[in-house]
C-alpha cells in the first residue's frame, strides 16, 4: 500500500522545526509502524537524505521507550498498544499521517521525533523508591499481601513510563505516571514506611518539571498502552491531601 | 498555616480549594433551586419567603459573603491552575484527537467564565433590580419580579441558556471533584458519573422550569 507521511523535522532542541512531507509505496501489511519508518529511512539514506530518527527499544511493547503522536493520537489509534506494536495492515491504502512528538515543556525535544524523558527519571528518583534491608535475601512470602492488593499494586507497576500519558493530555499533565508510581507503592506493605514523603516529594518533583494540572479529562487512561487506571489519580491526590495537611506530629501515642 | 500555603502551593491543593468551594457552592444552588420551586404554591408563598431571608440582615450578609469569598476562591484556582496547564505545552500540535475528552470536560474553562458573567447579570436583574434591567422590579415582591422580568422573550431565553451551560459545568465539577478529593473505590467509583448525571438533571429542571412556566404561561403577573 500507499502511505502520504508529514513528519515533524527538527535537527536539535535550538532548531525551529518545521513538517516534511513523503510519499511511501510498498508498505506491507505485516509491517509494524517502525519497521516501516525503517524503510522510509532506508530510502532516506540511499538518496543522500537525514533519516527520521525515532526512539524504539524492545519492539515488544514493553519497555517504554518508544512512542509519537499519530494523527492527533498518542501511540496511534490502537487501544493499549505502543507504536512499535502497532501494525500497517490497521492503517488503509492512501492514508495521510501526520506524525509528531510528544509535545509538552517538561519534554524538551532532542531530534526529529525524539524527546528528553528524564523528567520522569527526575520524579521517579524523588520518591519512587522503598527502602529494604541489604543482606541475604529475604524468605519468600515472609510479608503476606493480600491477593486483591497485590494485583491492584501490579496493575499499577504496569506503567513503562513512555509519557503517553503526558502527549495526550490537553493539559500537559504527568498525573497519570506519578499517580501510578504512587498507587503501586502505596498498595503494598513495602511501601509504606515512606508513604508521606513520597508522595510529598513526587508531587514537588512533577510540579517543577513543569508538567500541567489534571482537569480529569481521562484521555490519559484511553491513550496508555498498558491501560493505568485514573484510580491512580485518586489515589495520588489522597495521598497528597494527607500527606500534606494530616501527617507528622504525635500519632496518638503518649505525649 | 504553613501547611495550608505549602498545600495551595501545588495544583492538587489548588484544585481541592477549587473543589471544595464547589460543593458549597452546588448545596447553595440545591437550596436555590428548592426556594425558587415554591414559585408554583401560591404566588404569596415565594413573597413570604424572600421576606424570611432578608429579615435578619447579618444572617443574610454572612451567607451572600461566604458564597462570595467561595465564588472568588473558586475562580482564582480556576484561573491558576489553567494558566499553568497553558504554559506546559509551549509548541502545539498540529492534528490532536486525544479520546474520551467530553464536551463538558473542554467546554469548562469558558463555561465557567460565563457563568460568572451570568451571574453578575442575574444579581442586578433580580437581586438588586437594576432599572435599566428590569423597569417593573419590586424590593422583595419576588413572584411579579420573576414572572414580569421572564415575561421579556430574550431575557428568559439567555438564563435557560445560561443554565444549560451551568448543567454541563456541574456535570463535569460533580463527578471530577471525587477524583480530586481520592473519594474513589471500586463500590462506588464507576458510580460517580451517573450520579453526576442525575444530581445535575434535578437541578438544572428545577431552576429551568421557571422561565418555561412564565413563557408558557402556566404562571401569570398577580395584582396588587
């Protein structure tokens, strides 16, 4: 098949940017949306020309490091998929894509389609973490979790942190990714010890990125490739309330 | 109070604050609606009860200062957290079709805006009677001010287009405020929609059955 690309140009964060348009012939349908932006740059190259560059990883949607905006949509039109796994033969003969970057100030561009996601590692690093004794490793199961908090917990770890989320947000906002973070501790015995500050320090850490606020607009939770619930949201903002208004002093112990 | 500054500092505290007033502000129009809805009793009904409201001057101010001051903190969040989003994205897209964003979710950062210009109008038409606004008004003769003032065409067109606006800005504040707030659990989560549906029908057909029942006659101008 046939495919008309318009492609967001931009050599680095200084350059302006500006859309190129290619006209591609001999996409299969078995191709993935990399594999046939493999082939765009392929011809790219042989005519002499600066392939799109794109980040892609695993190819597997798992790991998180691919993702791009495809005709308004963040990882294209696929429910829970990334767009490596998002294949040509649920596109048309003939189509007109128009493919951008994540757009947003806390993810400034590097190249072409590639943007600077440190923003997250940023945050992540704020308070995305236990704290666990070093040593011989521990007894299985010598912490019981019941089933339905360790699969809510797991449901939240599912996060790959590619800031889908972040591109499909009218916003701008990270909600989604720091609320998943802080649901997956959350659920869990682990996590708690650290419960207050983490949610103190994640939500500091994402304000200063100079991510959006949350209108509950939900298109986060539609666009995600592994389908993080708005539940995280809540769970988040919860957390912030109490961590924020309701935490510290003396906990009703002795004076 | 260190706390509550370090709290309003972030968006989540804004938006709290911006949820919080919310609810007062939706119970007050609750109570609104119901005092409007004596307008079908008897026409001296409605007559005795602005008399109740306006008979103790101190009651009557601390309400109107402490849904002022909710008013006020609302749109001052409102207003912070949207200009914040603005500026989080510098470069725009140029095709978005980000799903499930309803009408009612977009739709909020002009509806609310609006409203506040309705509300302005609605205080000096009916509360404060202005002349050039409403040549018949009465101090507290409420049934003849409501009916005379909905008896002009476009003015009761503007508040039922006013309300529906109002509907869609309820709809969306009522069920997000629970998300806001964490008030979220797997009983009662995917709840929370629906009953914003039904919370805002009730109240929107409460205030709006006013204006059709004067354009359509059901309630007439009583002398004296």
């Amino acid at each position: 098949m046939k495919l008309t690309l318009e492609i967001w140009r931009q050599k680095d964060a200084n350059d302006k940017g500006h859309f190129e348009t290619y006209e591609l012939d001999n996409v299969r349908s078995h191709m993935s949306f990399l594999e046939m932006l493999d082939v765009l740059n392929q011809e790219l190259i042989e005519k002499g020309e600066e392939p799109v560059a794109f980040d892609h990883d695993c190819r597997e949607a798992i790991c998180g490091t691919c993702g791009f905006v495809i005709n308004g949509v963040a990882h294209g039109h696929m429910k829970r998929n990334t767009v490596c796994q998002l294949h040509m033969r649920t596109f048309n003969d003939g189509d007109h894509l128009v493919l951008e970057p994540w757009r947003a100030k806390a993810f400034p561009l590097v190249r072409d389609l590639i943007v600077d996601r440190s923003a997250f590692e940023r945050i992540q690093r704020a308070g995305g973490y236990i704290s666990a004794r070093t040593g011989s490793a521990p007894d299985a199961n010598s912490i019981l979790i019941p089933k339905e908090q360790a699969e809510a917990a797991l449901d939240f770890a599912e996060c790959i942190g590619c800031g889908a989320c972040v591109a499909s947000c009218p916003n701008g906002a990270a909600m989604l990714f720091v609320g998943a973070r802080i649901a997956h501790l959350g659920f869990l015995p682990q996590g708690q010890p650290e419960r207050v500050e983490r949610a103190k320090a994640m939500v500091a850490a994402m304000e200063q990125e100079g991510f959006g606020a949350c209108t509950n607009y939900t298109s986060c939770e539609a666009t995600c490739p592994k389908g993080v619930s708005i539940v995280g949201i809540a769970k988040m903002n919860k957390d912030y309330f109490n961590a924020k208004l309701f935490s510290g002093g003396n906990l009703g112990g002795k004076e | 109070m260190d706390k509550a500054v370090g709290f309003y500092e972030s968006t989540l505290g804004k938006k709290v604050v911006m949820a919080v007033t919310g609810i007062i502000l939706f119970l007050y129009l609750v109570g609104h609606m119901l005092g409007n809805l004596q307008i079908f009793l008897d026409p001296a009904q409605i007559d005795k009860y602005a008399h109740m409201l306006h008979a103790s001057a101190a009651f009557l101010w601390s309400v109107r200062l402490v849904l002022l001051f909710c008013l006020g903190v609302h749109i001052l969040a409102a207003f912070q957290v949207w200009w914040r989003s603005r500026t989080a994205r510098p470069v725009k897209y140029k095709v978005f079709n980000p799903p499930d964003v309803d009408y009612a979710a977009k739709t909020m950062v002009w509806s609310g805006p609006i409203i506040a210009a309705f509300i302005t109008y609605h205080l000096l038409h009916l509360t404060v009677g202005m002349d050039s606004l409403h040549p018949d008004y009465v101090h507290l003769g409420a049934y003849n001010n409501v009916v005379a003032g909905f008896q002009q065409t476009p003015v009761a067109i503007a508040y039922i287009v006013a309300l529906l606006l109002l509907a869609f800005h309820l709809y969306h504040g009522l069920w997000s405020l629970f998300q806001t707030m964490g008030w979220d659990h797997p009983k009662f989560g995917p709840w929370r929609r629906p009953l914003a549906v039904l919370l805002t029908a009730v109240i929107a057909a409460g205030f709006i059955s006013v204006p059709v029942a004067v354009m359509t006659g059901v309630l007439q101008l009583v002398g004296g």
